[in-house]
C-alpha cells in the first residue's frame, strides 16, 4: 500500500513527493517544478522505468488454401512488411514438405523459418526411416504436434496445410497458433483473413444462397483465388506485389505466379 507523505525539499529545490513510504532513498515524482528546471527524471531519483522487448513482429501478407474433388490449391502473397514499411517484395508464403503437401504460413518470417527448419528435419528424419514421403494427414498431425510442443512460447506464425491424402482428395488443414487444427473445405490466415474468408464462405462452400452448387476445377479455383487475392490487396496494405499459387495433384505440384498491386 503506497502512502504518501508531506513534500521534501531536494538539493536541486525540486519538491518531490515519496512514492513508498519502505523505499530507503527518496524515490519520488517532481510535485511543481521551479520555472527553468529539468522535469524530466534522468534516474538519478532511482524512479522505475518500464523498457519493454517484443521477441515478435508482424510482418503481414495473406495464404489461403482451398480443397478440390482431386486437387487443392494453395496461394499466399509476396509482401513482407513491419508497421508501414515494405522490407520485400519477393517473399514466398509457400513452403512444399513433400511432393504432394504444402505449408502456407503469415506471421513473423523468422518464426515461420524456424518452424519451416523444424519440420522439413522430421519430413527427411520420417524419409530416411520409412523409405518413402510422409502422407498429408500424417503432416497435418506433425505439424500440430510441433506448435503445441511450443505452447509455452508459441511460433508466431499462422498456417494452413494443403494437400492431396492417401484416396486422392484435397485435403486442407487450419490451424491456431498452439497446434489445434481441423480438416476444411478451405481456409485463410494472415492479415487479410478477414477479407477472405467472407468471400470464400459464399464462393467456396455456398453458404447464403439459394442457387444450385457446382463441382469446380482446378483451373476455375485457381481465377477464384486470384480475384480474392486482387479483392484482399484494395483493402489490406500488408497484401500486395504478387502472389504465389500451387495445385497440387496426385502427381506433384504446379506453380505459377500473378501480380498484384505493388503500392
């Protein structure tokens, strides 16, 4: 309990009240301070200063990834940025773990690069003992192992696995940040979640309408993603410059590249 006692006079003539009456020396805040004086306390009254440290930053950007019949695609922008600068314009959301699943992560790019490393470790860890690809419903439980092994100090990276399982189905995988994940339809992370996912809900898994829903290609997905990716770039400052998009099918993964607005 603070208590607050009667004003003392220091040598400088500043009256300065006691913050706590256990303190031994006077620890105390500037009550009126004489014209001309320096108010500001450079520590020489022992006052406490809060300095604080982020281990994290936020360097935006946006991934998406949807699940077809036979298919999924996986898209993510290219723009990394901190606050209201531009660091890159040519950084890929998209990381391949096999020949047929693929990590798309927004968040902070050095937690998204460790936890990259960590996971390609056990993929070729899983290669060298079982002499073949780890499949994506085995990546899926992996990666959510990995994040909820850092629950403590979480990756600060928000991911969405795609990929083709065991029956040739797309698989998409959404996470949170300590490892809880679901299969989806689709999914988005990243700043322009938001922006996305609406969209999605009505393209994708027609939700709120009264039309009959058709079975899409890979083709028509991939122009779908590239409007939402167009759509997300007028309104989120962080998407932007291009974005990356991989189909991946039982016989590997294509990649192309589309631009966006580079302002």
């Amino acid at each position: 309990m603070a208590t607050f006692l009667g004003p003392n006079a220091v040598p400088n003539g500043i009256q300065r009240l006691p913050i706590h009456s256990s303190e031994p020396h006077a620890m105390s805040v500037p009550v009126n301070p004489s014209p001309g004086a320096d108010s500001i306390d450079h520590g020489v009254t022992e006052a406490p200063y809060e300095r604080r440290f982020s281990p994290y930053d936020f360097n935006g950007g946006t991934t998406l990834a949807i699940a077809g019949k036979d298919f999924a695609v996986v898209a993510g922008d290219t723009r990394m940025s901190t606050g209201y600068e531009i660091l890159s314009r040519k950084v890929s959301k998209l990381h391949p773990l096999t020949d047929h699943c693929v990590l798309a992560s927004a968040g902070c790019k050095t937690d998204v690069d460790q936890l990259r490393s960590v996971l390609d470790i056990k993929s070729e860890v899983y290669r060298h003992n079982h002499q073949k690809d780890m499949k994506v419903t085995s990546v899926a439980q992996m990666l959510g192992n990995t994040l909820y092994m850092r629950r403590f100090f979480p990756y600060y990276a928000f991911n969405v696995l795609a990929g083709v399982d065991a029956e040739g189905k797309g698989a998409v995988y959404s996470y949170d940040a300590i490892g809880s994940f679901e299969r989806t339809p689709f999914s988005a992370s990243g700043s322009g979640q938001s922006f996305v996912i609406p969209l999605l809900d009505n393209v994708i898994t027609h939700k709120n309408r009264n039309d009959p829903k058709r079975e899409m290609g890979a083709e028509e997905i991939v122009e779908i993603v590239k409007d939402v990716f167009v759509t997300a770039g007028e309104r989120d400052i962080y998407t932007g410059d291009s974005v990356d998009i991989m189909v991946i099918t039982k016989d590997g993964i294509q990649k192309q590249s589309f631009g966006l607005k580079a302002d």
